[in-house]
C-alpha cells in the first residue's frame, strides 16, 4: 500500500497485514495509519463486494505499479524460447489468521498445484528463484528449467534483459491475494507487459480492471493456462503488440503517477 502525508510518500508492502490489524483494533497500526491523511492500495478491489479484506476506519484509493516505458522498450529481434518468471519460491512469518481461518504469502503452494505444466504442452518453462535442492529435483522431475534469482536479480540490466528475451511470463499468486480478492497485480508482470511479453498470471480479481484475453490471460485452473498457451502460441506477435499496449493504457508512469498525485490533492 501506498500512504501519503503532505510532502512526503513512503511505500508499505502490499500483504494485507495493516488492515487486518485495523479490522482486529492493534492500537500500533490504527497510530501508524492514523498519522497519514491519504492512503493508496496496489489491491485494486479492496472495498468490493467480492473481496474480502476488511476495510476499516481508513478510506483507500486504487493505484497501479508505475512504469518508465522507455526504459522496457524491446529492440530483440528474436522470440523467446522460455515462459519465465522471477520469483520467491518460500516466504516464512507472514502467514495471517483471519475469521479463523488460515491464510498463506508463499507462491510454492500454488506452483505446486501447476507442476504438470509441462508436460502438458511441449514448451519450455522456467523459474528464477533460489530454493533447496529438494525442490530443485521436484522442479526438475516435472520439466521445469531454473535458474538462481539472485543472478536474474543482482542488476537493472540482467533483470531486464531476463525478461526481454523470455517468451512470455506464466507466474501464480500467493493464497492471501486470490482467496481475499485484492485486485493486485505484480510489478514484475507489469514490466514483462511493458517489454512486450504476454503474461499469464493467476486471478486475484485484477481482470475487473485489466484487459485479459490477448496480451494478459489470467486462469483459476489448469485447463484455464492451457488455454491461454495455446492462444499465445496462436499468434505470438499479435500477443505480444496487445501486452504491451496494455502497459502504454494502464501502467504508464506519467499515467499512474498524474492519476495518483491528483488524487491525493497534490
């Protein structure tokens, strides 16, 4: 989330956390809020019928992940050969428990549910992530490639230029951001649209507000990223010119950032 006091803008990770500590009255986090006189969420849905992260004593206002496009223009002339992504593969203590129920901030327990990718259709796909050697075999025993993230991560260049010559993005979510219904959107997925490479993402309620189905194809289900495979691979280019028209539309910079220094009155 973003919080915006007078002159000053300090970034917050997007986890759910402050409001769930406001909806369960922590005094600490109802100060820290309380202190900020606009507030911005990266979760696009909050307040919705549909999602269900509570919104409590603060009013919130949607923003998206800005990005510089000139600096994700994509002069490779060659296809990529990969779905990537760079990812996390385990994060620890950020687990919440909310109306009694548990909810979980780590992407293995979603990619395990997509392991047979694969072996499903006959691409490459590969993630970028540092993990255990036990992991590596059960990445490797389904076909998936890997590489170490930190290697992908340690520059702005290699970073991007992982991105520019990937094929396309597929990536899951983590648990709290599907089942709550955030509406958030990766910033690393909006940077593989910008560099003009579709993205394959699962859904979090973000498609109310993003075009999907040419460019961005999010699933619930596996036949759902089939699909959307099989539509990329069905004409590459015109996937490729539709996601990165979706970054020019929805996560410019110049966009995002007039949207959101308007907003908060600036």
């Amino acid at each position: 989330m973003w919080i915006i006091s007078g002159s000053l803008i300090k970034n917050y990770v997007f986890d759910y956390r402050p409001q769930i500590r406001v909806y369960q009255s922590d005094k600490k986090v109802i100060a820290k809020l309380a202190a900020h006189d606009t507030h911005f969420s990266f979760g696009e849905n909050l307040g919705a019928s549909d999602c269900d992260v509570p919104i409590e004593r603060f009013h919130w206002l949607s923003t998206r992940q800005p990005v510089v496009l000139s600096l994700w223009d994509n002069l490779y002339e060659v296809e990529g050969k990969v779905y990537t992504t760079i990812a996390t593969w385990c994060n620890k203590g950020n687990d919440i428990t909310y109306r009694g129920e548990k909810f979980y901030w780590s992407k293995d327990r979603e990619f395990k549910k997509f392991l047979d990718l694969p072996r499903l259709r006959p691409l490459k796909f590969e993630i970028a992530t540092a993990m255990s050697e036990e992991v590596h075999r059960l990445l490797s025993g389904h076909g998936w490639d890997h590489v170490n993230q930190v290697d992908i991560s340690k520059s702005i260049n290699s970073y991007r230029n992982y991105i520019q010559c990937s094929r396309g993005e597929f990536t899951v979510a983590k648990d709290q951001n599907i089942r709550l219904r955030s509406g958030w959107f990766s910033d690393r997925s909006a940077c593989y649209l910008a560099a003009g490479r579709p993205v394959i993402t699962q859904e979090t309620g973000f498609s109310k507000f993003l075009p999907t189905g040419k460019g961005l194809f999010t699933f619930s289900t596996i036949d759902d990223v089939l699909a959307a495979v099989d539509e990329i691979e069905s004409d590459y280019k015109g996937n490729c010119r539709a996601a990165r028209e979706i970054a020019e539309e929805y996560f410019a910079a110049e966009k995002v950032l007039d949207s959101l220094m308007n907003r908060a009155g600036f």
